[in-house]
C-alpha cells in the first residue's frame, strides 16, 4: 500500500491538447479515490500517467516514497484493470491467474496458495478449470480483478472495469468492490463517468471538468447537500 500524490501535472498531447490541467491531488494510504466526470475530462489520462503508460509533461508524481515521473511501469508496482479485460482466450481461469506470477519466477506453492486466496475472494472457485469464452461478462471481469489481486500490488489502477457490464451486475459488482477494498485496504484509484458508482465507491471523489480538479471531497459531501 502506498499513498499517490500528483503536484501541478500537466499533460499536454502532441496534438497540442492540454488534458490534464495542473492538477493536484493527495491520494491516502489505503484511500479508496474515484475520479469522475463527463467523457474527455482527462480522467484516464491522469490515471494512465499514474500507470506510466502516459508520460507527465509537467509536475511531480510520488507513489509511496518514490517521485516516478521516469520510471516504467513495471518498476512502478501497481496493477491496472481496464474495462476490456483482456483475459488470454487459451489458458484456464486459473491459468489466467497465475500466468502474470510464473513470468515472475514466483515459486509454485506461492502462486498456488495466491490463486487460491484471490479465487476465494472474487467467487471465482467453481470457474477455475473454464476457459474465459465459457464465462459470463461479470466472471470474466472477477478474472481481471483477480489478476490484479495476485500481484498484491502497491496500489490499483481502475479505468471504467464495470462499464462493459449490465445494470444488474454493475450493481453487484461495486458490491464485491466495495468488500474487496474493506478485506485488502489496497490504495486504489478508480476512474468513472458514472456518479452512482463514485458515490458508492469512493472514500473520496475527485471531481473533474476540462482537465482541472473542480473539488474533491467525501461523496456525501459532495451529494448530499440540500
Ligand atoms: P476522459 O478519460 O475523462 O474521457 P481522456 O483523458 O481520455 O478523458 O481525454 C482528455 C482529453 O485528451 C480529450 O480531449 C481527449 O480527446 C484528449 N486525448 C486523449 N488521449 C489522447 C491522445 N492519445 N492524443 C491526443 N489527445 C488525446
Ligand atoms: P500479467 O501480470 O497481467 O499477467 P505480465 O506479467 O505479462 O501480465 O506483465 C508484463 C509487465 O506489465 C510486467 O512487468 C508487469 O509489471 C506489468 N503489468 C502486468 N499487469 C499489469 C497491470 N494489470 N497493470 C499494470 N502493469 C501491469
């Protein structure tokens, strides 16, 4: 775990494009933060520099202790869920699971037991021998969370993971949300358009508009004014 702090990052596209607007933004320790606002607001991208798949043009990013700005993001030691999970069509569930901890020479017990615990977790035990194809959107989805968990990253890194999903499972998954964060305490960082789930989610939200920060606070402050 580990807290994420942005000090006036700017991101400006080759285009010309500035989407991310000085922005400054303190992410706790086991803090639970959505970004939300409408479509082009700059959300993914400020979550993407976070990754490292985007590079800042201007300002300082820590993760935990560390200023990353240059570092890749393998070195970065977070796990990133996008909406299109992108499960391998060959391997098991288990598979799936376990592939990311075998490229990392992790030894067969350790993963076996991690597999497990993330399994237990997410549900996902009687699906462990089915190939992704033979799974709903939902299970799949539990799979790509799953392949985050195992990591047991620093923090995670959540680009819209429900918005492939229907009203009904959308709903059951911010629960399985909601108790993964309560069980694991990991430092995530969840981006969305949708304000019911940044209201359900999120221990803070942070509201953004053109590239820029418009406030951050607890969502009942934020909804619940009169
Ligand atoms: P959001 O996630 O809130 O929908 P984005 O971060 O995707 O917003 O986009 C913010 C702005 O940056 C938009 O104007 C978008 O068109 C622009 N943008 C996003 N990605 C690129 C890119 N690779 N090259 C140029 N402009 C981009
Ligand atoms: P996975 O762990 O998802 O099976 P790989 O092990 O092939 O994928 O990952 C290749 C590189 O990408 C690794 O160095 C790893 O640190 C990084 N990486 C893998 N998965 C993620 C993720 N979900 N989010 C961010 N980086 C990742």
């Amino acid at each position: 775990m580990a807290k994420i702090a942005l000090e006036g990052v700017d991101k400006v596209y080759s285009g010309g494009v500035k989407a991310v607007n000085h922005l400054d933004l303190e992410i706790a320790d086991g803090e639970f933060m959505v970004l939300v606002g409408p479509s082009g607001c700059g959300k993914s991208t400020a979550l993407r520099m976070i990754a490292g798949l985007e590079e800042i043009t201007d300002g300082k990013l820590t993760i935990g202790e560390k200023v990353v700005n240059d570092l890749p993001p393998k070195n970065r030691d977070i796990a990133m869920v996008f909406q299109n999970y992108a499960l391998y069509p060959h391997m098991t569930v288990e598979q799936n699971l376990a592939f990311g901890l075998k490229l990392r020479k992790m030894s067969k017990p350790e993963i076996a037991e991690r597999v497990k615990e993330a399994a237990a977790m997410l549900g996902l035990e009687p699906y462990l021998k089915r190939k992704p194809a033979a799974l709903s959107g939902g299970q799949r989805q539990r799979v790509a969370m799953g392949r985050a968990i195992v990591r047991q990253p620093q923090a995670f890194l959540m680009d819209e993971p429900l918005s492939n999903l229907d009203a009904k499972l959308r709903v059951q998954m911010r629960a399985s949300l909601n108790q993964l964060h309560d069980r694991l305490g990991v430092t995530t960082v969840y981006v969305t358009h949708d304000q019911t789930e940044a209201m359900t989610l999120g221990d803070r939200v942070a509201v953004m508009r053109d590239g820029k920060l418009q406030q951050v606070d607890t969502p009942k402050n934020l909804f619940d004014r009169p």
